[in-house]
C-alpha cells in the first residue's frame, strides 16, 4: 500500500477518479495503548465497527488481546489472523451451529444471551457428544438500559429488563464457570453519566437476584469527536465507571469489561472524494450512502471535511451531498462546511470514518470501487494526542473530584 503526509500528497499524486481510502495505522496504535493503558479493567474491541485485517492487527500489536465478535464469520476472520486471542461472541441471539463451531473449533469459551431459551441454546451446543456439559464457560446476561444519552439509540432490540432479570441471572449462574452483567448505553454516548445510570440498573438487578457476579461489561458506547459531538474526555467516562464498579456488590476478583469500538477506530481513516458536479449548495461526490457516508445519509451523522485544493480561499459555507447512485436516499444534508467557491473536479476529505465507514460499504449500482493509501498526518480530531481541550465541564465530572 502506497505511503503518503498527507491526503493533498495523494491528490497530486493519484489525481483519483475513484474515492480514496486513507489509513493512519499511528492513530489507531494510540487509540489502542490509551485504552489499554486507562481503562480500569479490560478492554474488547468490537470487531462490527471495522472488521479490516490490518486494523485487527495493529489493535492487537498494540496490546488489545480480547475482541467482541458478533457472528460466525467475525470468529472467523479473527481466530484465523489472531490465534492467541480471546474471543467473546457478544451477539445475544445465535444459531445452534455458530455456537457449537466457535466452541469446539475455535476455543470461544464467552457468550452473551438475554432470554432462557437463549440459554439452553448455549448449554446445549456447548455439551459434547458424550453428553457432557461444558464446565468453562462465562456467560454474560445483557441488561436493558437506557440510550438517552447517546447519538444512536440501542435500547430496545437486546437486553432483559430489569423486571425480569432476577430468574434468568439464576438461572445463568446454574451453567457457568464465571457469571457477568453486560449492556450497551447506546453509539456516541456524550456523558459518562450514561454509565452512572446504567451500573445503578446492575446493582438492582444483583440485589434482586442475590447472585455472585463475577465480570461487569460495560459494553460501548465510548465517543470520539465529531463537529456538533464534543464529549468530555474519556479519563472521566474510566473514572466514574471505576468508582460504580467499586461499589457493586459482586465477587471480590471480579473484572470490568468494557467493548469499545468507534472509540478505538474512528481516526484511523478518512476519504477523499471527488466533487462531480455542482448544483447551488448541493455537491454530488463520488461516494455515499451505500458507501462509506452510510451514517451521513441514514443517521444525519455530520463528518468533518475539508477541500484540498489551494486555490480554494473564499469564506465557507453549508453544502450538502448527493452520492453517486441513481437513488435519490443517497443524499447527506450535513451542512457541510467548505469553501463557498469549490466546484467540480475538486477533492475533498471526510475524517473520522475509521468506525462504521469501511463496514458499511457496498457496491451498490455499481459504484464501490476504492483505492488505499497510508497516510502519515494527524486525523482531523483526535481524543489521544494530549492536546485538545475539554469543551464543558459537566455535573458528573465535577462531582468525581
């Protein structure tokens, strides 16, 4: 793969018909030491937010050893680049046949569920055709909890409510070497509040239960930056978490988990693009909605750009995006803020799609076709460089002082 500064060097290097994928294998490597560093427990990566072999990689040659997999073909992809890693199959709902493979084939002794008939599945594809049961699982009920914190809500497709939570936590604790809690507070959660709450929910539903719990997974949710989304730093989402975590009545060696995702891949790539045509304030770009701007169209997810051509020096101004494809859904209304005088045959780069961007793409219509380039400069914003300053104080933060 091509080596380059920056994405302008790529431009006049490539002058490009086709989007082009730039990687920061630097930015993903201090994602990965910060969070291994910090977090007050372990830290999986969830592997949904980017599946790329070279990202896995770099994650795990940076320290990151446990990752979240969501499907048979994510075990997969993982165990066959990473044999020495622990894998934990965190998808609530899954087939006889996955379970069974990811346990006998691949040494995955980790499951999440969040129903009892999810757990007799699990019992059942775990135990040998002697008839025995396994004796080494960890099994982890997933609580529901509240998202109204976050940006992308992840309240109501997973999760036991509260209510009902009591019989299958016993019931859990019946077929399992270690028992855990996890959840999810929802994608690009803005206060670690989120988290406050959320623990609050586990330690009623341990009291109801009257259980040993022996790991505490606190999922996702950890946000990177995004114009519009500035969240306060993470050493306060670890800190508060920490201290709830101190405080639950649980086993005394038990561990904090946690499954980061779009906070450890969000700056590892960006996209250049080509301006196509331009129409008033709306700029068809050679990549979108089916491509690697799905959040842009599908969730208003505004990105940060910037255009690359020099010449380019008149005051900015809103723009939105069509994509390439004859549909009229590939459409991101941003605004997007750029020079009020680009026009077609310009370039512009979109930061911050290392999470969700190179998984969501396809080749719908046709379109899809990318090139790659490593990329030496920094992401367009960052949580790890040590230089950005706080935006607000909030109640939470202060209160951990």
């Amino acid at each position: 793969m091509h080596q380059f500064p920056d994405a302008k060097a790529v431009v006049r290097a490539l002058s490009p018909d086709e989007p082009v994928i730039l990687t920061r294998p630097h930015a993903a490597a201090r994602a990965a030491r910060f969070f291994v560093d910090k977090f007050p427990g372990k830290a999986m990566y969830a592997v949904k937010a980017n599946p790329s072999p070279q990202l896995v990689q770099i994650l795990w040659d940076n320290g990151v050893t446990h990752y979240d997999v969501a499907s048979i073909g994510e075990v997969r992809m993982v165990r066959g680049q990473l044999h020495g890693a622990t894998l934990c199959f965190m998808h609530p709902v899954k087939t006889p046949r996955a379970i069974r493979e990811a346990y006998f084939d691949h040494g995955v002794k980790t499951y999440s569920l969040d129903t009892i008939e999810e757990l007799a599945k699990i019992v059942e594809a775990t135990t040998d055709e002697a008839g025995n049961a396994a004796t080494d699982l960890s099994l982890l009920v997933r609580l529901r909890v509240s998202s109204e914190h976050s940006e992308l809500s992840l309240a109501s497709k997973f999760g036991v409510d509260l209510t009902e939570a009591a019989p299958l936590l016993q019931a859990t604790r019946q077929h399992c070497d270690a028992l855990g809690i996890c959840f999810h507070v929802g994608s690009q959660a803005m206060t670690p509040f989120a988290y406050a709450q959320a623990l609050e929910r586990v330690r009623a539903a341990i009291a109801e239960a009257a259980v040993t719990v022996d790991i505490i997974d606190v999922g996702g949710g950890f946000p990177s930056v995004y114009p519009g989304l500035e969240p306060p730093a993470l050493e306060d989402y670890f800190a508060l978490i920490h201290r709830h975590f101190e405080s639950l009545p649980i086993s005394y060696s038990a561990e904090l988990w946690a499954e980061p995702g779009r906070a450890l891949c969000a700056e590892y790539s960006s996209i250049v693009v080509r301006v196509e045509k331009r129409r008033d304030n709306e700029l068809y770009i050679n990549d979108g909605a089916y491509g690697a701007l799905f959040d842009a169209a599908h969730v208003a997810w505004r990105f940060p750009v910037v255009a690359l051509e020099d010449d380019l020096i008149k005051p900015q101004a809103e723009f939105a995006f069509y994509g390439p494809t004859c549909d009229d859904a590939d459409y991101m209304k941003g605004p997007f803020m750029l020079p009020e005088d680009i026009q077609a045959g310009d370039y512009i780069e979109i930061g911050m799609l290392g999470a969700y961007g190179a998984a969501m793409k396809t080749d719908f219509n046709g379109f899809g076709a990318t090139v790659s380039a490593v990329v030496t400069d920094e992401p367009m914003a960052s949580l790890y460089r040590g230089d950005r300053v706080d935006p607000r104080e909030s109640d939470n933060v202060v209160s951990l002082r």
